[in-house]
C-alpha cells in the first residue's frame, strides 16, 4: 500500500510543519512569530503550509524565536539543499538558464506556469502524469517545482511576465480546495512588483505574437 501523501513532505513542507509544531508549543500567535521575524503573518502561515521556500532570515529568525532547537531550522535548512534535485535530465538546461534570467517570459495555453503553482497543484498534475504509486517520487518533483520559486526571493529577484490562456483558469486541476487555493495564489502572487500576469480572453481568437511575449496589447489584461 503507498504511503499517504501527508507522510512524505517536501523540505519545505517539512520545514514548515516543523516551524508551526513549534510555534504551538511555546504558545506562539502566528502575529507573534511574524513580528519576531520581521515579516507579515501571512509570510509565517505560507512557510508554514509549505507554499513557499523560507529565506534565510526566516531560518534565522526561527532559531532564535525557538532557542530549544538549538539551531535545528538552519542546520536542517543547510543540509536539505544539498538532497538532489528530482529533475530530468532533459530539463537541466532550462533550470540553469531559469537561475540566470533576470526576465523570465512565460506563454502558457494550458496550465498555470510551473513558477506560479502551489504544492497541491503541483502534486496533482504529477500523479496524474505519472500513473504510479510512487509517493516519495511525486513529493520530490513537487518540492524541486516549488523550489524553483527562489529565483524570486530577495535581494535581487528575477522578472516574470507571464501570458496564459483564460481556459486555464477554468481548467480543474485537482478538487475543489486545490483550485480555489492555486487561483487565490495566483492573484496574490500576479500583485509582486516583479511578477507580471496577463490573460488571453477566451473570446479573443488568434493570438497575435506580442500577446505571447507579453506586451500590453488591447484585449490582454
């Protein structure tokens, strides 16, 4: 019988489970932790559901809030990302050149761009591309996807100016809570000042180049 989904968290995950396990005990608000770190409440709850990856002020900032773990939260940090990355070699180029980019410019008529994903959403188009029971191999492609998401963390975050269809927003990827929470996601993440979201209307027929790469243009919002 697979592993339950819930058993085999990412680093992130892990992490995140970790920070919350620990706030609990000491009796913590996530308010608290927040200003503790110096961030905003929803920094904290984010890390803490494993839809981000935590910066290294926040590790920080949770090995100090938490002087019982001796220092678990860097220690487990630093040694988590040296675990190999779970992708194909095929894709090796791209993650390289990803790293480098200072402007990503994404079309995506399908799906919502790898960048832009949360963990759930992730997890569901892995286990329905993969067909298998594999659990630890999904969780390593969710967690090398959500990964990916540093190239926009501070001091010097990469531009993303992403184009996608509208039938993407309507496409179900997973139940219910999945969707709803990669949409608000998706809202929330197209607000950074580094992060650029345009939709094509469904009603807008063939698309014109510069909407793919793009560049405002009459009927693209």
């Amino acid at each position: 019988m697979p592993k339950d989904e819930e058993t085999v968290p990412s680093p992130a995950r892990y992490f995140g489970a970790e920070v919350r396990e620990a706030r609990k005990r000491a009796g913590m608000a996530q308010p608290e932790l927040a200003a503790i770190a110096g961030y905003d409440p929803s920094y904290v709850s984010k890390v803490e559901n494993g839809y981000i990856t935590p910066d290294e002020k926040f590790i920080s900032a949770c090995d100090t809030a938490f002087p019982d773990m001796h220092g678990w939260f860097s220690r487990f940090w630093a040694e988590s990302r040296k675990w190999n990355p779970s992708y194909p070699p095929w894709f090796e180029e791209w993650i390289d050149a990803e790293r480098q980019a200072r402007v990503i410019r994404w079309w995506e008529p399908l799906l919502i761009p790898g960048l832009l994903q949360t963990p759930d959403y992730a997890r569901a188009l892995f286990r329905a591309w993969q067909k298998s029971e594999d659990t630890d191999k999904i969780e390593r492609d969710v967690a090398a996807r959500i990964d990916r998401k540093r190239i926009f963390q501070p001091p010097d975050p990469a531009t993303l100016i992403a184009v996608i269809d509208e039938g993407v927003l309507h496409r179900k990827i997973g139940d219910e809570k999945t969707m709803r929470e990669q949409l608000e996601h998706l809202v929330e993440t197209s607000m950074h000042p580094n992060i650029s979201l345009h939709v094509v209307p469904a009603g807008i027929g063939a698309v014109p180049a510069a909407k793919v790469e793009g560049r405002p243009t009459p009927g693209v919002n």
